[in-house]
C-alpha cells in the first residue's frame, strides 16, 4: 500500500501531511544506522562532500587560478595543500595544529584573517576541516570533476559549443560570447578574438557589459554544484568578482543603470543582486515559484523586473526587497509556457518578454490603474507567436526596434518590430481594466483591446536559420545585431533587410584530428 500512496504527484497536501505522519515511524528506524553513523567520531570526512562545499562558498571567490589573493589557490588540491606567497604549508596532513589555513580561520577576539573582511566560518565547519586534516587530509575528489581549466589551460574545442549568451560593449569595439568556462571577447567586427576570460564556471549562461563597459558581469557555474557571479575588468581582463550562489547555475545577468549593482536569477526561484564592486549580496527576492531566468532594471534603478519559468514577470522595489507587483497577468492561460527573456526600452518603463509561448510582447512596468486580481491592464503591444520558443529579446539602443529569437525543431529566427508606438492606453481601456477583470470584458471592448494591444505590429524584417538562436544582442548603433544558439555559430545581420553580413565560429577549433583531451 505505502509504495503507490508515494508515488503520488506532488498535488494534495492533505494527502502527503497524512503519508508523512503514516510513515513516521518506519522512517525513523529506517535512518536510525545513518544516525549512527555520523555519531561516529572517527568515522571518515569526506573532502569532496563535505569540506569543499565549504571552501567553495567561503573562500574560492578570492583562491582560484583567475584570482589567487596571497598567492593561495585552492580549487587545485596539490595548491590547496601547499599555501601561498606567505610560504606557509597550508594543510598539514595529520596536523591541524600545524596549518596555515586553519590558524587563518579560527577567530580571535571575534575575527579571523580569513574568510577576509567576512565573519568567521561556523564553529562546525571549522571543527569538520581540522578533523579532516587530523585524519590525513585525504583528496577524494571523483577523477571526472577534477577542474583542468584555467588561463593557462583554456578549453580546447572540437565543435562550437551552444551559444547561450553576447552582448556588444556599449562603445562598439567588442563582443563578448558565452564560451565553455569561458568568455571570450570578440572584436566587434567579427575579425577574431581579443582575449579569452577562463573562471570556475564551465557553463556560463548569461554575459552583460556594465553601462560604461568598463566592466562585465557573467552568470554561469558548474551544473549541479555551484551558481558563481562573475565581474571581469574588461581592460585588464582580470576576475574582480567572484560570488558562489548556491548548488546550480544562475542565469539573466543585468545592471543596475549607475553601474553598482548586478542582478541575477536563481534556479531556487530568487531573484538575487550583489554590489558589483564588493561581491555582498544586496537584494534576494523570492516571490517566483518556479527557476528565475532573466532580470533588468527599471529606467532609474530603483525596482528589478525578474521572469522566469513560473509564467510570471515580477516588479521588486530593490531598497524595500518587496515584490510590488505582477506586471503581466498570472491568469491561467494568459500566456502559454514559462518565459525565458527580458529587455527593457532604453529611456523608458516599457519591458519586452518573451517566452515559451512564443508571443513578444511589451509591458508598461508601472500600472496606471488600480490592480485587479487577473487583469492584464499592463500590456502596451502583442506581435504575432514565433514558431517555436523566444530564447532571446532585445531593444536597439535608439528605442527605434524590437528583436526577438526563437528555435524550433532545429529551425531558428529573429523578428524585427518596430520599437515606437503609441503607447498612452485610451481612456475606454483603461475603464475597462478598472472596472473588471480581463474575463468580464464585453465582445465589443475585447475586440478594442486587440485592436490595441497588436496595432503598428509590422514585422519589419526576418532571418531564418537552420538552427535554434539563444542569444540575441543589438549593436550600440543600431544598425546591425548578433544572433547565435544552438549551432555555435554568431551572425552579425543588418537590420534594415535581416541579411546576414558575416557569421563565425567564436571559439578556436582544435584540427579535427588531432587527439585531444577536452
Ligand atoms: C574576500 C577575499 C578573500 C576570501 C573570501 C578569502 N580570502 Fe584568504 N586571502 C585573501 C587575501 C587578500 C590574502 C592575502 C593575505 C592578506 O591580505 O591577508 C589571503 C591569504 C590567505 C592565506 C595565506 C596564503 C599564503 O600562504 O600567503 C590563506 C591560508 C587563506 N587566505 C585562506 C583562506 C580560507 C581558508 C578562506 C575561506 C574560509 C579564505 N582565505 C577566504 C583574501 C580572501
């Protein structure tokens, strides 16, 4: 009886409430050896379980091979060991007493050295590692998560991987491109690669240039262990940031308008923010109920708009952290399917979602009337379903455009739509939004809205591919955009006819027969 009541979807809580109380009993003796065993005191700490989480949350944004404080780089078990500029022996194996790194982490007078400007790590984490290093300090890392990349070792390439990210740098020159654990900046043109910008994360999905390009933020980590933020000095092209987040990747990088903030998206259904220029976390939100996927700041800075998975755009007010607002409507059916993109007009309150639906669309961020449980009195402009899903939107820097990318089946395209339009909603709409939600319309003002909602909608341009686009980016003159996805590749197309000017492979090939270990 118990095995089939179990196997019930995740639906009635009455239901699993009274399975949980049933089973109580069984699940306590079933976990009372587990109990034991940790009792044990000498049974084995686990490096890669239970004392890396640790440093990577604590300490790997400042140790590892792109940013090695001291000298000390600790996401290399032999280096790990070894210490840093000091000389130190870091970790004496059977000499707790003996290691740099655990004087460094124990407190005096309240503060340790290290984490550095951070509070102490908790009494157990710092009980577990002396442990560890009292049993030998032994490396039981599994031999295929052991990370071979750094600067020194970029990734080697056989095929193009998956595009999931670009972005143009707002004085033109570059474009940088999601690579495997790496960025890598492009010259804008096309005509090759600048520099290449290897971190922890093997997978990055989102890369955002700070508004005066001084600096760029990227959103990645290593799938199933850790969510990582990064921001790299464009110029320098050094790490200057690197924030764990979480157990998984993070997605939909964005800034704040003044350059200080970096928002981002969590697949624990928050939507999070860190000083760009500390690495401190200054925002979490978690009003969404499924993974968050993308983020932009409204016009002043001053609120967050999140989409993600859950069919939702958020408003957060960033000083209060409070969800303000569901800008498009959560009515069932209002949109079909989770969304994947947000952009923001330049100069305005008006975002662009786009989704698994397939449907653009443009939303006035603030309402201007009262809010109405199901109404959609935000929606400023619907173009026609993309075949497929929308991976990717974006404005041109002008306002004068609107992209959207979708892939099907292997089939890609970008839509171009113009940006401008009237957008003051009549007064008989705006009544109609106040006075009743979206269901209770008449025949007569529904057809109104629809004439509203989708007029001026002129497909001004297409291009089409034989391969699914994820990534979109205007040029900061407006007058071409990148695209790339599935196939690896990135087109530069021109936005008056949707021609495609150039189009390469952004990362460097290995001969294709040559032996290589990836
Ligand atoms: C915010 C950045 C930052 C974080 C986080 C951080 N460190 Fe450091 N660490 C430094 C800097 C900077 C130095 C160089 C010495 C100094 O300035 O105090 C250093 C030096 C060290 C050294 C000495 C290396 C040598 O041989 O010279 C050890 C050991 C160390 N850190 C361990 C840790 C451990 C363990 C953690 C995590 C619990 C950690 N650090 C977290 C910035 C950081």
């Amino acid at each position: 009886m118990r095995s089939p009541l179990l196997a019930l979807p995740v639906a009635c809580c009455a239901t699993l409430c009274a399975v949980a109380v049933l089973l109580l009993p069984t699940a306590l003796s079933a976990a009372a050896p587990a109990k034991s065993d940790a009792a044990d005191p000498n049974a084995p700490i686990s490096y890669w379980k239970q004392i890396r989480p640790i440093f990577q949350a604590q300490c790997q944004g400042c140790h590892q091979p792109a940013k090695s404080k001291g000298g000390y780089v600790m996401t290399d078990f032999a280096k790990l060991l070894a210490g840093g500029d000091s000389g130190d022996k870091a970790i004496i194996a059977g000499k707790p007493e003996a290691s740099a790194l655990v004087a460094a982490i124990t407190p005096k007078d309240g503060e340790a050295e290290m984490p550095k400007d951070k509070a102490p790590l908790k009494p157990d984490d710092r009980a577990l590692i002396a442990k560890w290093i009292a049993q030998g300090a032994a490396d039981d890392t599994p031999k295929n998560a052991v990370q071979r990349i750094d600067a020194e070792h970029p990734p080697i390439y056989r095929r193009a991987p998956v595009v999931t990210s670009l972005d143009f740098s707002p004085d033109g020159k570059l474009l940088a491109v999601a690579g495997f654990h790496e960025v890598l900046l492009h010259h804008a043109d096309g005509s090759g690669i600048v520099a290449r910008l290897v971190g922890l994360s093997e997978r990055i999905e989102s890369v955002r240039f700070s508004p005066d390009g001084t600096r760029l933020a990227v959103a990645g980590g290593l799938p199933a262990r850790m969510g990582e933020v990064q921001i790299w000095n464009v110029e320098k092209r050094a790490l200057h940031v690197s924030v764990p987040v979480g157990y998984d990747t993070v997605y939909g990088v964005s800034w704040s308008p003044d350059g200080k903030r970096v928002a981002f998206g969590c697949p624990d259904n928050n939507v999070r923010a860190i000083d760009a220029a500390t690495g401190e976390f200054v925002l979490q939100q978690g009003s969404h109920n499924d993974w968050v996927l993308d983020t932009v700041f409204s016009h002043d800075g001053s609120h967050l708009i999140s989409v993600g998975r859950d069919m939702s755009t958020k408003l957060t007010e960033f000083e209060t952290q409070r969800f303000v607002d569901n800008i498009s409507s959560i009515t069932p059916g209002a949109l079909r399917g989770g969304l994947h993109a947000v952009a923001r007009r330049p100069g305005r309150d008006e975002v662009l979602i786009g989704g698994a639906d397939g449907v653009p669309q443009v939303y006035q961020v603030f309402r201007k009337t009262k809010r109405r449980i199901g109404d959609n009195a935000n929606l400023l402009r619907k173009f026609p379903a993309m075949e497929g899903r929308i991976f990717a939107v974006d404005y041109s820097p002008d306002g004068k455009l609107i992209a959207a990318a979708s892939s099907f089946n292997g089939r890609g395209a970008v839509h171009l739509y113009p940006g401008e339009f009237d957008s003051t909603i009549p007064e008989l709409l705006l009544k109609a939004y106040a006075d009743k939600i979206a269901s209770a319309y008449s025949k007569e003002e529904k057809a109104e809205i629809e004439r509203f909602t989708t007029e001026g909608v002129k497909l001004l341009a297409a291009a089409k591919f034989d391969a699914g686009i994820y990534a979109l980016a205007f040029a900061p003159d407006s007058r071409s955009l990148a695209a790339a996805g599935e196939d690896g590749r990135v087109r530069l197309i021109n936005v008056a006819d949707g021609t495609v000017a150039k189009e390469f492979v952004p990362v460097p090939l290995a001969p294709a027969k040559k032996s290589v270990a990836e």
